[in-house]
C-alpha cells in the first residue's frame, strides 16, 4: 500500500472496501434478481436460450386470463390476512396471560414447546400434517367419527382445503409470535401497570390502554415481517401438501410461479407472477407503514 | 401483576393445554411410526410398534438409502457451513460500517437492506437462474453458497446493526489513540464483541439453510450435489402411489434430529436469534 497516504485516506478506503464487497456481493445475487423480474415478465425466456425477445404485455394478458392466478391472488392475501386476524390475537393474548399472570407458573414449558414447530423443516411438517388430514386415517377425523360427527375432506374439499393449509400455518407459527410478544410485553416496566393498577384499571383497560399502544410497534413490525414469510411458508404448504389443488382452489402465488417453472418451463410469465407478487408484496408493506404505524411511545 | 389463580387463569391454561395437544401430536406420531412397518401403521396410527428394535433397523436404514442422506449430509455440511460464514463475514463488514461509520450513501445502503428484509427470494427465482447459467454457476454448491449468502444478509444486518450501534465508542477510540489499523480494530476488537448477535443470526441461518429446498430445486440438477432437504423431497407424499409410514416417518426423524437436538440444547439462544429484533433498541 502506499504509504503517503494520510489517515483520512485509509480510513475511506477501509470504508469503501467494508461497504462495497458485501454491497456487491448482495445486490447481484439477491435484490437485483428480485426486481429483475420486473424485466423478464415483458419478455420469452424460455430457461435455456438466452438469446430473448421482448413481448410487451404478452404474459400479463396470459396470467391474468387465468383463472388459476385469480384464485392465487385471492388465496394469497387470505393467507396472509388469516393468519394475521386469528394467529397474531391468540399469541398476544397468550403472550400477556404468560408474562403478566404469575399464577401461570408452567410458562416457560409452554413457551420452548410452542415455540419448537417454528425451527422445524416445513418439508417435515407438511408430510406429518398430511397424516393428521388425512381422511381415513388422520387424526382430525378420527375424532370427528369418535364423537360422532361427518367427516372432513381436509385437502379434497374446495371449500376447506384454504382454511387446512393456514391451520397449518397458524400452528406453526403461533409459538413464534407468542414468544416474538412475550418479549415485548416484558420489556414494558412494571411501575406502569402497578400505577393503574392504584388508579383503578381493570385488567382488560390495562391490556388496551398499556399493553398494546406500548407493545403496537412491535405488533407492526411483525406484521412487516409476516407479509415475507407468509410467501415462504405458504408455498412450502401448498407445494407439498396440496400441490394447489382441488381444482386450484388452494393456488397461491408462489406455488402458482414456482409450477409455472418446473412443469412449464415458462420463464416469462413466472418473472410477471413474480413481478405481480413483488408489487402486492411491497404495496401491502407501504399499507401498513402508512395506516398502522403511530407514533411510538417511549418509556 | 396476578399470582392467585382465577377464572381467567384456568380458561387461558384450558387453551394452553389443548394446544400443547395439538403441538405434540404430530410429532409422537411421527417417533411411533418410525418403529413401525406399513402394515402396522395402517391397522393402527396409534398402535404400540410391536417389534420396535428390529422395524427401527429396517426401517431408518431403508430411509438412509431411499433418501441418500450419507452424500447429501456432507453436501450439506459443506454448502450450509461456507454459507454461513460468508454470509456472517460480510454481514457484520458492511453492517459495522453503517453503525459505526460516516460515509457517503450511507441512508441509501440501509434502506436498499431494508428493502431486502420485505422481499421474498421467490420473486427473484427466474433472474437468479439466468444469472446462474450466464456465469456458468449452474448446478455448482458454490451458486448455493453465495445465493444463501446474500439471501440472509438483510436479516442478519437487521440484527447486526443495531447490536453493534449498542457497543461504546470508547473502545475503538482507544484503540485507535493506540496506534491499532481500522483492519485490527475491526478484527480483535469489534468481531469478538459482536459473538451474541452471531450466534442470534447463526442459529437462524443454519435453520433456515438447512431445511431449504427450493434453491436446491432451481440450482442443482445432478443427484451427488444435493443437499439434505433435497433428499427429503424424495418422501414427499405423492397421491396415488403407495407410502410406506414407516421409512418415511424415519426419514423425518433423521431430518429433524440436528435440529431437535440444536433446539435442546440451545433453546434460550434458538428463540432470541430468530425473534431478534423484537425488543425495542
């Protein structure tokens, strides 16, 4: 190195090499990729020749005929907005009654076993969930037989299959929430509660007027996050478990792009399912900025 | 705070309970069936295994095979391992820079991560395999480790930055007085005290690497470079063909095991690192 350089000169450079190898490195094999699809859905790539041709509308026109990418539109904010509106609720409330309510004196059992499912491979729990839908033998069935009730068509029936694949979503994540709020509702000081406590406040006017507008950032950035993890986990349900069906009535957007790649070999119409995918994914992020974000509070 | 037990109490542990059945399930089934063969599994899901020593022989050794796990555990090792440090090296490189740093750019850096975080890779399958077979990267583990690579990066920054914006500035300054390089300062000062948000970030990686498949599916085409995951898609449930409960329940067990035995051990560390960034800070 040269060794004129002056402090100032080697500090810049030690910056530009921190910054710009990992930036590198990040942009090319990940965000440019993932925005590059906004290009290739114009486009006929066909996976092999790389020589492609520039189609205009073409695969939006295609795609949006389909009556398959319509459901997995539909089916993909349900996902999203199901898990949302029954998972996120069920692991607050879990989430106070375990770290406000010392008579809970088994929590911490709880807390590591419905955390557990969270770590596990999807591939292992949609090949177990499998069983317990099963219609002959699967467990949910065989209760509903025991207790003399008809039984399900978990994955067969159009009308059910949706709700299958996000109890299955729900299942797995409700530990991941319950400890993701837990967390959160700890690190509220206790002199708050014990102050409205003396004031009067019941636990219910606790809960609503402390717990949540202290803890609603963090309930907002977990909703951020689930809009990324909702595509993941729910492709991995669909793809092995209901392989979109019946009749597409379990199609997401993902499991929709992904079979577009490995039974069509269609390249461009995946890119414009991405691009589509993309577009609602980052939409439904600037949603939730804009509507639920408040002001934080400090304490 | 409550510590006598009410009405509440018992309705809320009445749902704990019921759920703590429904975590548990699945999973005890999947232990029983793989000391069980097909046949017993199909006279009774929760049947006592009636020989359990010898169908636990057969039946993990035929899941062994079936799913070729001997060659794909050590792709795996190798691919989820230099991923890994890759991923972590130029993680906290770039994420020290922006905690701790002045340069020019530097809001842009930080939103184009943020961006990252919202992103799902799944969007960018179509571009990456381009990019792959145009830098003749296809079906190479060196494709899987910088896709994974840079795939967590935006997470683990998430956790990194905001860790390492926690450690005083006094230290390096110090340092500094003392005549250490910004590399030294960097290397034996700020990476020995970024270990906890390593190992957040580690655990999270090395769960997440371990049960992808999907970039194995894209990226991979021939049998010896697959990785675990990949060989577990062998025992996917395929309608119309006969399953055998048994191998594949084992194969499960055999999938699941470094993590079960992870998530033991580690549980405390497991939950903060993949709910880092809960806590306000």
């Amino acid at each position: 190195m040269n060794k004129t350089l002056t402090k100032a000169q080697h500090d810049k450079r030690f910056i530009l090499a921190m910054v710009a190898i990992p930036l590198f490195v990040y942009l090319i094999f990940f965000l440019i990729p993932c925005f590059a699809g906004l290009f290739f859905g114009f486009t006929d790539f066909g996976g092999y020749s790389l020589n492609v041709k520039w189609v205009g509308l073409y695969n939006y026109k295609k795609i949006f005929a389909d009556h398959a990418f319509r459901k997995a539109i539909v089916n993909h904010l349900k996902l999203y907005l199901g898990t949302v509106v029954f998972c996120f609720p069920l692991a607050f409330i879990s989430a106070i009654a375990l770290t406000r309510n010392r008579a809970l004196k088994e929590s911490s059992f709880y807390k590591i076993l419905f955390f557990f499912p969270s770590t596990v491979p999807m591939l292992i729990i949609a090949i177990l969930w499998m069983v317990m839908y099963n219609p002959s033998f699967g467990v949910f069935n065989t209760f509903l037989t025991a207790i003399g009730l008809q039984p399900v068509q978990w994955l067969a029936s159009s009308k059910v299959v949706m709700w299958s694949v996000l109890l299955i979503v729900i299942w797995r994540q409700f530990g991941f929430y319950l400890v993701y709020f837990m967390a959160a509702v700890s690190n509220i000081p206790q002199d708050i509660y014990e102050a409205a406590y003396i004031d009067g406040a019941s636990d219910v006017q606790q809960t609503f007027y402390i717990t949540v507008p202290l803890t609603w950032d963090v309930i907002t950035t977990a909703m951020l996050f689930f809009i990324e993890s909702s595509v993941t986990l729910g492709f991995n349900v669909v793809y092995i478990v209901t392989r979109g069906g019946p009749d597409n009535a379990s199609e997401i957007l993902s499991s929709y792009m992904f079979s577009m790649i490995t039974e069509n070999l269609d390249y461009g119409k995946a890119s414009a399912v991405g691009a589509i995918m993309l577009l609602l994914t980052l939409g439904m992020a600037f949603i939730i900025l804009k509507v639920f974000r408040r002001e934080s509070y400090e304490y | 705070m409550k510590t006598k037990a009410g009405v509440g109490t018992w309705l809320t542990r009445v749902f704990l309970i019921l759920w703590t059945i429904l975590i548990i399930i699945p999973f005890a089934m999947m232990f029983l069936t793989s000391a069980k063969t097909n046949e017993e599994f199909y006279a009774g899901v929760w049947a006592l295994p009636k020989n359990p020593g010898a169908t636990i022989a057969s039946n993990f050794s035929a899941a062994w095979a079936k799913g070729n796990f001997g060659s794909n555990f050590l792709n795996t090792i190798i691919i989820v391992g230099c991923a890994l440090f890759l991923s972590l090296l130029l993680s906290v490189m770039i994420s020290y820079a922006i905690a701790r740093k002045e340069f020019k750019g530097k809001k842009t850096v930080h939103t184009l991560l943020l961006i990252g975080l919202l992103t799902s890779c799944m969007v960018g399958l179509t571009p990456m395999f381009i990019l792959a077979r145009f830098l003749g990267l296809f079906n190479t583990r060196f494709v899987l480790i910088i896709l994974f690579a840079a795939r967590a990066m935006p997470f683990c920054c998430f956790i990194m930055i905001s860790f390492l914006k926690s450690i005083p500035f006094e230290l390096e300054e110090a340092a500094m007085i003392d005549g250490a390089s910004n590399s030294r300062v960097f290397g034996q000062i700020i990476i020995p005290l970024t270990r906890p948000a390593f190992v957040s970030a580690g655990i999270f990686l090395f769960i997440d690497y371990w049960s992808d498949y999907m970039y194995g599916l894209m990226f991979i085409s021939s049998k010896s470079k697959n990785t675990i995951s990949m060989g577990m898609l062998q025992f996917r449930v395929v309608s119309g063909f006969k399953i055998d409960w048994g191998i594949t329940c084992a194969a499960c067990v055999i999938f699941i095991a470094p993590i079960l035995l992870l998530y033991v051990l580690f549980h405390k560390q497991v939950m903060g690192g993949l709910t880092a960034g809960s806590v306000k800070g």
